[in-house]
C-alpha cells in the first residue's frame, strides 16, 4: 500500500468554510472514485489554515487510474469550483513502507 498526503494551506479563517464544503460536495465523489480515506485533518500546532488528507491506494497504478477518474468526475469540479477561491498552495507527498508490516 502507498498513502497520498495532500496538504492544503487555506485562506485564515477558511477552514471551517473548506471543511463544510468538502461534507456536502467533495466527500461523496471522492470516497466513491478514491476509496480509501485514511482521514481529513487539521492542524492546531504548526501552520495553522492547513487541512490534510491521507489516502491510500495498491499502487501508483491505482493511484493514477482513480484520481484521472476522480479529475473527470462533473461532481468533483463543482467542488474544486467552489473552493479554488479558499486556497493559498497545495503539497503532495507519496509516502511508502520504510519496512514491510
């Protein structure tokens, strides 16, 4: 398993506004196309206005096959429409088993 961590760094005082967008727009096309959410996140220490998620996928092929789906997705892009306005940056990371479980 790999896990996709994207980090989004939001607009001060955006996170609640992101967050509720994301219950009622983001989260059914995402969860149905991606699956495997390992969790939604906030920060509290540190850059504060981040949200972070963890995702995991089989491989990079899975990966690459569900977030194209996910890019083609009519109800994806209206929620990227709805909280382009909120975002500063986007960071991707892929992590990878340091040692087999």
């Amino acid at each position: 398993m790999i896990v996709e961590e994207r980090e989004y760094l939001v607009r001060p005082g955006a996170v609640a506004e992101y967050a509720r967008l994301w219950v009622d727009l983001g989260r059914e096309p995402q969860t149905r196309i991606l699956g495997d959410l390992l969790g939604f996140y906030t920060t509290e220490i540190g850059e504060l206005n981040t949200l972070v998620y963890l995702w995991g996928y089989d491989s990079h092929e899975d990966r690459a096959k569900r977030r194209a789906e996910l890019a083609a997705d009519p109800d994806f892009a209206a929620f990227r429409k709805r909280v382009g306005g909120l975002l500063i940056r986007q960071t991707n990371r892929i992590l990878t088993p340091a040692t087999p479980l």
